[in-house]
C-alpha cells in the first residue's frame, strides 16, 4: 500500500518545484494571492522560553498577538501542549446533557457552587466540569461525525479520479473535539453560560435594562472572556478511514502510520455511550484560538501530509518555517507563504484560464519548507516533542516527535486588513468544503444567543450562497450588526435581538434545566443570570 503523496493523476499542473522558464510570466491566479499572503509578524518579533513557557519579548513584548500573530501562534501552540491541552474540559463537561442551576440563597440544593472544594474523586454529572481535576480523569467520547464502513470512506466526489476536496469528505467522518483551558471554563460556569436559562436571562436582562434606561447595566451584561481563556479544536480521524483514504499506512510498529511524517495518535475507548467507535484516532488538524485580542487570537495548524493541505488559500507563516517562494513558476510569494497548486491548461485550450489543482500533498520536498532556528528553539525549550520516536500510541504525551509535523496553516486576529481586505482562515479537514471561504473571526462574531437562549445563526457562520461542491458559503469581513440589534425591539429604540458569548460557538451544546435536557424552550427564565465571584476576589 502507499502513502498519498501526489497531485490528482492525469492534471497538467504548475509544479511548486519547476524551474521557471525566462518568458514565464505572473498569472491572474498567482495575482490573486497577493489577498492571502500578507505578511502577518512585523519585523522585530522576538520569542523566547522563559521558566518553561513561550513568549513574545523584545519591542513587541506587550502586543504580540497583534504584532507578531504568526509567532504568538507558535509560542500558544507549544504552551498548550505543555500543559496536555487534551486534560482540559471539553465541550461535553462544560456544557451538561441535565444541567443544574448555580447556588445562590434561595436554589441550595441540586444546584452548582463553583467556589465548592473540589472531590478529585467525584465528578459532577450536571455541572460544569474541568477534567483535569478529577482522578481518573473522565475519557474523551469517541463519536466520529460518521462511522466508517468501506462504501463511505473510498468516497472522492463525482468519480474516481476527482480530488477537488479532499477534507469536504472528511469533515463528515471526522471526530471533532473542543478542549478549553481553566479560565475559560471558570468564566462559563460563574456567569452562567452553560445552560439555555442562563444565556436566555442574559438576553432578557440586556433589553430590561434598556427599557428602563439603563444604558450603562445593559453594557454591564455584554460577555467579555478573560485575556487567558485558550481553546483547542482538534480534528480526530479514525485508523479505519486513515487507510482507507491512504493517509497512513501499515510500517511494521505498533500501529499503522505515515513512515516519512508520523501523525499524532489515541486510543479511544469512549465514554460509555451506545454510539461510540472504540478505536486509534489520528490528529489531522487543529484551530486554535486564544482571549488576547477583542476578536481574538486565531489559528489553524495542519499535518504536513493533509491531502490539500495548502489548496485555494495556500499556507502562509512568517516565524515557524521558511518556503522556497519561487518553486512556482512565473511568481515569487516570498519565503512565508507556499502557494495552492495551479493548473496550467484545463480540458479546452492552452489560452484558458489557469485553474486550481487540488488533492495532492505539499511535502517539504516540493515547498522547501523548513523549520526555522525561533521555532526550533520553542520545541526545545519547552520539551514539547522532545522523544526520539511516540512513547506511546495509545495516549497524547507532550513528547511525542510527532507534534513537530503540524505546521501553521496561516492566522487570523483581525475580520478585515487595515486596508479593507476580508481575511479568511480554514483548516482542510476542519473548514473541509468551504475552505476557500472560511473566516473564523466572522464565523464565531456570529455565536449569540436569543431570550430563550437560542442561537440565531442556525448556520453556524453560513450565508444562503452554496458553493461549488453544495456547502453555504460563510460569512466573511466585518460583521452585520443585524445579526445582533432591531430598531424598535424596546420602546422603539434599539434592542437585543440576541446577545454576543464573545466568539464562543460551544453554547450550541447548552440544554434548559427544565424540562431537563431539552435543547428547545425552556419553561422558564430567571430576570438575570446568576454570577458567582471567586472566593476572596473582592468583587
């Protein structure tokens, strides 16, 4: 069997590796990537591992999300897996099936007490949950968006030899998990974010607020995270769908894996529930996303031998690798940024316009990507990745070598550049479909919730326009402040329509505390959410 290495068979491509003839000349393709592959990190970006942690210093030691993006998703991406980001609370902890309400003097039993001393051998059923508190820490759910079967999985789109999308088929058999650190989950639980009543009363207490004229207590309601809230969402594949799609191949070790580039792998038992798929896992991808700019911090990382990993919107990263800019033909992107391959000449004539080429791999082999001396360091540094080969396939360890074959996809920390331009951001796999037209940052201004704690953008970030391959087109640039306030709603001046949770999606898992489960309306909403302080905060 072999690994998945080339470009769709039969394609006359723009090679990234061939030499360029001396009458070859830019195309309007290639032109068209001056939009994606913008310089993101300012010239004096510095890091540096200070007491086992990555950081920005130097002159942009202070802003460096929003100076040094590339860089600061680096620094992020190494501090998260040496704090084994898989131990944090996942979306299915956070957000409970039967939630409780929060304590207060009134509701003192069957409620939630966040400032509660913790029994690390207990783990509440219908409270928030941080897992890393709990001895043995509660197993991560094996539920894949689809179960693999041979009919689904040697899938490629409209016959045998189409490779337009490789991650849209994907997508839809991928295990999809959200890991969020303590401060976030902490600020979720003490501002009651974790149930339909308790978004819901936020929503309702903004538009009473506004109705009496209190302007100030409406602001005062707003969802604000704290600047050290991190998230993780990690795309999972099963090893079944790994072979069948030729990602991965049997090498004679424990388990079946790519020889050259070893991906990420776990073993997953589940968590108990009838629809799990026990099984070895592989990490294809990751977007990741940090509290420390108002849109916050984004990022995608890939497996450097994702199928179409930098197709539509190439690769960009100005701290963690070098590319040979040249390698494609008629244009020089520099050496941040590896453009998607490009079809020369289609199915009519020479004179057509080129087109995308996509399905194959971008190994180092073809992009001259290397690591560079910063990013090396990072992985030193912090130990991440220290091991000569994975001490153990069953289980995620910081040390696993296999962490230095994710490389940056590219970052997003703002919706437009300052000169207009929409910015986008998509992982393969994890935006697999709509890649082309993904943009987390207007994706996830989108996640809002109405009085009875509903989202509003059933779409989750989409627009009524499909795409080629049948997917909606999301939302990308600046958002629409329809999506969140109606002339007229209270007295007739502005409302709430719904309630910004501060780019936060995962309260599409909230459920009402009555009746117990239910993901409709409630039967009942408090006038204002419950907010508990730490103990001993002064608040």
């Amino acid at each position: 069997m072999k690994i998945r290495t080339g470009l769709r068979a039969g394609a006359a491509v723009m090679a990234l590796t061939a030499p360029a003839a001396a009458d070859t000349q830019i195309n309007g393709l290639q032109q068209m990537m001056l939009f994606r592959s913008f310089i993101q990190d300012d010239a004096l970006c510095e890091t540096a591992v200070v007491d086992g942690r990555a950081m920005i210093t130097g002159a942009n030691a202070t802003s460096g999300a929003a100076a040094c993006p590339d860089a600061f998703a680096w620094a992020q991406f190494v501090n998260a897996v040496s704090d084994e980001f898989w131990t944090w609370g996942i979306d299915q902890t956070i957000w409970p099936e039967e939630p409780w309400p929060l304590c207060t003097a009134e509701i003192t039993a069957n409620c939630c007490d966040p400032n509660a001393a913790v029994d690390p051998a207990a783990q509440p059923a219908n409270c928030p949950v941080y897992r890393a508190d709990y001895d043995p820490i509660s197993p991560l759910p094996a539920t894949p968006n689809g179960t693999p079967s041979g009919e689904v999985v040697s899938h490629n789109g409209l016959n045998e030899d189409d490779n337009i999308d490789p991650g849209r088929l994907l997508r839809d058999l991928e295990l999809e998990l959200v890991f969020r650190n303590r401060a976030m989950t902490d600020y979720i639980y003490r501002n009651d974010l974790y149930s339909r009543e308790g978004l819901g009363s936020r929503n309702r207490a903004q538009n009473a607020a506004l109705k009496d004229g209190n302007v100030g207590a409406a602001h005062s309601l707003e969802v604000r995270f704290p600047l050290d809230a991190t998230m993780v969402k990690v795309d999972f594949l099963h090893q079944d769908i790994m072979l069948a799609r030729e990602l991965i191949m049997d090498t004679g070790g424990p388990v079946p894996n790519n020889p050259e580039y070893p991906y990420l792998t776990v073993y997953l038992d589940g968590d108990g529930d009838a629809d799990q798929v026990p099984g070895f896992y592989y990490v294809v991808a990751m977007t990741n996303a940090s509290k420390d700019l108002p849109t916050w911090h984004w990022y995608a990382m890939e497996h450097v031998a994702n199928a179409g990993r930098c197709d539509y919107i190439g690769c960009n990263d100005s701290f963690g690798y070098t590319a040979n800019g040249a390698a494609q033909a008629g244009a020089n992107f520099g050496d941040h940024y590896v453009p998607p391959a490009i079809m020369l000449n289609n199915d009519k004539t020479e004179d057509n316009d080129p087109l995308f080429a996509t399905g194959g791999t971008y190994l180092p082999a073809d992009t001259g990507e290397q690591m560079t001396e910063a990013l090396a360091m990072l992985f030193e540094g912090t130990g991440v990745g220290a091991a000569p080969q994975d001490p153990d396939p069953r289980v995620i360890s910081a040390d696993d070598p296999a962490w230095k074959n994710y490389y940056l996809k590219g970052t997003q920390s703002s919706f437009t550049t300052v000169g207009g331009v929409p910015t986008g951001m998509g992982a393969t796999v994890t935006e697999g479909g709509f890649v082309n037209s993904a943009s987390c940052t207007t994706c996830h201004s989108q996640a809002a919730a109405d009085m009875n704690g509903t989202t509003t953008k059933v779409g989750v970030g989409a627009t009524w326009r499909p795409n080629l391959l049948g997917y909606a087109q999301v939302a990308m640039g600046t958002p629409s402040m329809d999506w969140f306030y109606q002339t007229g709603l209270v007295d007739g001046g502005p409302g709430m329509a719904a309630t910004q949770i501060d780019f936060v999606w995962g309260i599409l898992n909230a459920a009402c505390q009555s009746p117990a489960g239910s993901h409709g309306q409630c039967d009942s909403y408090p006038d204002a959410p419950t907010v508990i302080r730490a103990t001993g905060s002064g608040e």
